[in-house]
C-alpha cells in the first residue's frame, strides 16, 4: 500500500508522522524514543550469564541491552567488563531492556550514518572497539534514523508521496534543508484549526487504540494484546452473502486486508494468532495464507507465517523491534491494573426479592 500523503504534527505532546493511503492512516511514526533500533554504542559487558546464553551490557542507558552469544561480533559471549560495539535491534519494552546485535551488518548497516558505516567497513569490530575505547565508555557512537525520517523514506521509495503537510515551521525548514528531493512536495498547514484534528489524523489515531475494528461487510476484527501473543479474532458479524459460507469467506477476505493495515499502523509483532471464520478446504485456508503474506511482507521486517494450527487458528511471526502504539500511548489502567476486569457488582439472585435503594 503505498503512501500519497504524510502529515506532520505533534500528538499527546509528541512529535508525529500520519502517512495516509487514499486518505485512510496506514502509518504512524512518533519520535518519543531517547534509544533508537539502529543506533550504535560502545558499551562495556556488566554481567555475562551463560546460562541463558547472554551477556548484559551497560550502553549507559537507564537499562542494559542484551547481547546474545549468536548475535555476538564472533559469536562468541564477551567477557565481564568487556568493551563492545553493539547496535540496537529492540528498544526496551515493559521489564525488557534494549536487544542488541555486535554484527553490524545488512540492512542495519545501510540504515546507519555513512561516515560511521564507512569507518566499519575499513575495520573489524574488535579493532574498532580497541581504537574507540580511548574515549569515555559507555558511549553512542552513532544515531539510527529517527522515527519520522524513517517512515519519510519510506512513503518517498514507496513512489506515490505526493504532499508532506507540516505545521512546524521549524521543521519545515529543516526538512527542506536536509532533504531536497522532498522540497517540491512540502508544504505549509495553513488551516486555523490543528492539522491532526482537521484532518481527522486524531480520530484515527484513537480508532487505531481501539480494540475493534469495524470491516467492510459487517464483521469487525477483536485485537488483544497480551504479554505472550497478540490475539486477533475475527467476527463474522452480519457480513452478507449469498450463503454462509459465501459470507465467510467475504469476512476472512476483508479481515485478511484490515490485518495487514493494523498490525502495521498498531506496531503489533511478535507472536500473532488469528481466529479466522472457519475455513476446512485446503485451497481457502491456502489463499488466507497468501493473502497475510502479501498484506504484512513489507521487506522491512522478518516475517514468518506458520500456517494453520491443529485448532484452526492461523500463526504467524513478525520482527519485533520495540512497544506497539497502544503500550507506546496508553498508560496501565487504574481500575483494573491492566487485566481489563474489574469485580463485577452483586446482583440479587431472585428477582421476587424485595430491591434495596431508592428504585423502588
Ligand atoms: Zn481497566
């Protein structure tokens, strides 16, 4: 789906990016993150744990990042107190510190600064940590792409950006200055009212915070998000067709759609499970596959879709690389602490039963 028109502004206090499709929000990017993937530190190992094939590394973050023996230089667990180069694959989420990988290679690398990526071509890791560790350690040693350029770039090589609405003037400037070949296409929001609201960006966001998402046949799609999966259920609701079945397939049809564009928009990764409509023949449950993978494969992130399971529910995996937009915005329920359940009140057993209370 590529993206004609990217609105910049700020949201709950954030700097924000809305990349829109036809004028339906497929893309947000907030730049709330001091740690960005891709950012590169010098950090020394604090504490090796074997045992969970690991080393934790002090990047001079308020946590440590993890390195893992295979994502370590030379696959190889450093030692304590070790120096190491190390680039972010996950920002910290929730209990978990950052992830890092000591091989800076692929397309981590491109992302990075050219001056720091040419550096690393001319050296190994190791000599380039022995050369670097003369300076203060822990130390950044270069910036990933901030969030908004990022999705810029990407709307940009999606070929069909056609305006970037910024209501910043500094920014503006800014964006002109460091990237000419949008300048043609930037522009000034002129409006009274704030960009986002005029716009409806804000609406979307709060429909993209929402659990239910309404499909066009009559079905809606129910996403929960848990500590160990993100369950995506979708409702048959009162999607017409020419018979049930007909119906069925129309919903997992448009549910396929709406899960690319969610999943993508609400950031969500990780383990993902979906409880399609039922689907038993073989070639159907074969197009919903295909279908997922055409809609979440952007060529960014690792995707893996494991098929079917034994339950009938479809499994898939897709590249973490920090907090979805709702734990990135929304904060942990007071009433219920985040389980989404209060105690529910008493209800008088017998009807007959004389009611308490001014109702009578
Ligand atoms: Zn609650």
């Amino acid at each position: 789906m590529p993206i004609d028109e990217v609105l910049i502004s700020s949201y709950a206090g954030t700097a924000c990016a809305a990349g829109r499709e036809r004028g339906m929000l497929v893309a947000l990017a907030l730049d709330v993150d001091d740690l960005r993937v891709c950012d590169v530190f010098l950090g020394r190992v604090s504490r090796r744990v074997p045992a969970m094939g690991g080393a934790f590394v002090d990047i001079g973050q308020r946590r440590s990042g993890l390195l893992m023996a295979a994502d370590a230089a030379d696959g190889r667990l450093p030692s304590d107190g070790e120096t190491v180069v190390v680039q972010v694959l996950r920002v910290a989420e929730g209990d978990k510190g950052p992830k890092l990988t000591g091989k800076l290679t692929g397309k981590l690398t491109e992302e990075i600064p050219g001056n720091f990526n040419a550096r690393l071509a001319d050296t190994t890791l190791g000599d380039l940590a022995s050369v670097l560790a003369s300076g203060p350690i822990p130390r950044r040693l270069a910036r990933g792409p901030d969030a908004i350029e990022a999705l810029l770039q990407h709307a940009d090589a999606g070929g069909a950006l056609r305006s970037i609405v910024v209501d910043d003037p500094a920014r503006l400037v800014r964006l002109r200055a460091t990237w000419p070949a949008l300048a043609s296409r930037l522009q000034p929001w002129r409006g009274q009212a704030s960009l986002f609201e005029a716009e409806g960006v804000s609406e979307a966001i709060e429909a993209a915070l929402s659990p239910r998402v309404p499909l066009p046949g009559g079905g809606k799609l129910i996403i929960e998000e848990t500590a160990a999966v993100v369950a995506i259920d979708v409702d048959l609701g009162s999607e017409a067709g020419s018979s049930a079945k007909a119906a069925a397939l129309a919903c997992n049809q448009h549910a396929a759609a709406a899960i690319g564009r969610e999943v993508r928009l609400r950031d969500l990764a990780g383990r993902i499970v979906i409880d399609f409509i039922p689907v038993r023949r073989p070639a159907e449950r074969a197009k919903i596959l295909a279908a997922l993978q055409a809609v979440l494969d952007d060529g960014e992130r690792a995707l893996k879709i494991g098929g079917w399971t034994r339950t009938g529910l479809v499994e898939l995996t897709r590249e973490k690389r920090g907090p979805s937009l709702a734990s990135r915005l929304l904060g942990v329920c007071p009433a219920c602490a985040g389980c989404g359940r209060v105690h529910a009140p008493q209800q008088p057993t017998d009807p007959l039963l004389p009611m308490s209370g001014e109702q009578r």
